[in-house]
C-alpha cells in the first residue's frame, strides 16, 4: 500500500534555563507522499532536530497529530511506538552513532536481528546493501577504522536495511565534504523513489535540498512550502 505522512498543528516548547517557555515549533502542518523525498531547511536552532525527533516518536509533542499510513505515531503507547520505529522508521544523523566494537556488516545487520531475523540472513542482507554502496570491501572492517565517508554511509545502509517506510535524516553530511555528501543525498532519494518511501532530510546544504522532490523552510516556527531554491 501506498504509505503517507499526515502532520496537523505540531506544537512544541522547552523550558529555558531561566525558567522561560520557548516555542520552538508553532503550529506545523505538512503531508507528504510515498516515492518523495523532502528536504526540510532553515537556519540553526530553527526546529529541525525537533520536528524529526517529534516525527520519529523520539520526543513527545505538546500538541498535534502524526499519522505515518495507518499508524498515530502520537497516540501510541511507549512500547507500540518502539516496535513501529524499529520496523518502519529509519533515522540517520549528522554523526553516525555505530557501534565500534562491531564491524560494518554486524553494524548493518543489527536492526535485523532485533527484529528476529536470522543472523546468517541478516549479515547477508548487510552484505548486499554495502555492496550497492561501494562498501564491499569494508565489510568486516571495524567501523572505527573506516572514513568519516564511509562511516556515514554505513549508518545509510543500517537506516535502509528494514526497508522503512519513513527515513528521517538530520543533516546527514554536515560533516562530509561535497562529493560525499552528493552521494549520500542521492542515495536518500533514490531509496524513497525505487521503494515509494518518504525520506525527510533536514539539510543546510542547498546542493542536497535540490536532489528532493520538494523543499520546506521551517522558520519561526511554521512550516513553508518553498519548492525549490
């Protein structure tokens, strides 16, 4: 079935340090389609991490529905919510968070195997998706001795191994230079057109927002359609 996002009013604040109440997102409504990749920019501290934190299920809204295909991703319990995430959402970040005491593939392969499949069938799958990522003789390397480059695109791969319907990437080459991060962009893009998933990718980077199907400015905190820039 064909899997969209549905975002209605999402509110969030924090509390300062001083005690003040900061509104960071004020009212976010959006919808995106399966098979479009959608690039999310704005300036630092405008609400970018929060919004996917709150689309992901990682941080709770104050107000506001998140529907990702039949599932309320804010009326979920805790542990319906893990499970939903676990299977179905795919997170990348700017750092890529792998498990150094693994190699690649076993970095891969572990959302898998919490997902109860076989780890011959896991690594397999892991070794496959290295492959289609330039990674084939990365394989059983620790990841600590592997390229900032390579490293995040092992964190690529382990995000797109489920084959999640929603692939949240906060900026995923913010630490990467051009030609690997065009690369990663394009893989994004291409995995939510061949897959008919929906990648969210918040981005500083303009070269990456024009690999997306569309572009949203989030400033002050709402919601833009910007098309392209």
């Amino acid at each position: 079935m064909d899997i969209g996002l549905s975002v209605t009013d999402l509110r969030k604040s924090f509390l300062s340090p001083a005690g003040e109440r900061l509104e960071v997102l004020r009212g976010v409504s959006f919808a995106a389609e399966a098979g479009q990749a959608v690039a999310i920019i704005g300036a630092s501290g405008a609400g970018k991490s929060t919004l996917l934190h709150l689309l992901g299920g990682l941080e709770e809204p104050d107000h506001g529905r998140i529907v990702l295909g039949p599932f309320e991703v804010d009326r979920a319990s805790p542990a319906k919510l893990a499970k939903f995430r676990r299977n179905h959402i795919g997170l990348v970040f700017q750092f890529h968070h792998l498990l150094s005491d693994l190699n690649a593939a076993e970095n891969v392969a572990l959302p898998l195997m919490i997902g109860r499949t076989g780890r011959r069938e896991a690594m397999t799958q892991a070794v496959q998706s290295l492959g289609e990522l330039a990674l084939s003789g990365r394989i059983a390397h620790p990841v600590g001795h592997l390229s900032g480059g390579e490293q995040q695109r092992v964190a690529v791969c382990r995000a797109l191994i489920t084959q999640p319907w929603l692939v949240l990437a906060d900026e995923p080459t913010g630490n990467l230079d051009a030609s690997f991060a065009e690369e990663i962009g394009e893989t994004l893009v291409r995995y939510a057109r061949s897959q008919g998933a929906i990648v969210l990718l918040a981005t500083h980077n303009e070269r990456l927002a024009q690999l997306c199907d569309r572009i949203l400015v989030l400033k002050e905190g709402r919601l833009h359609e910007s098309g392209k820039v």
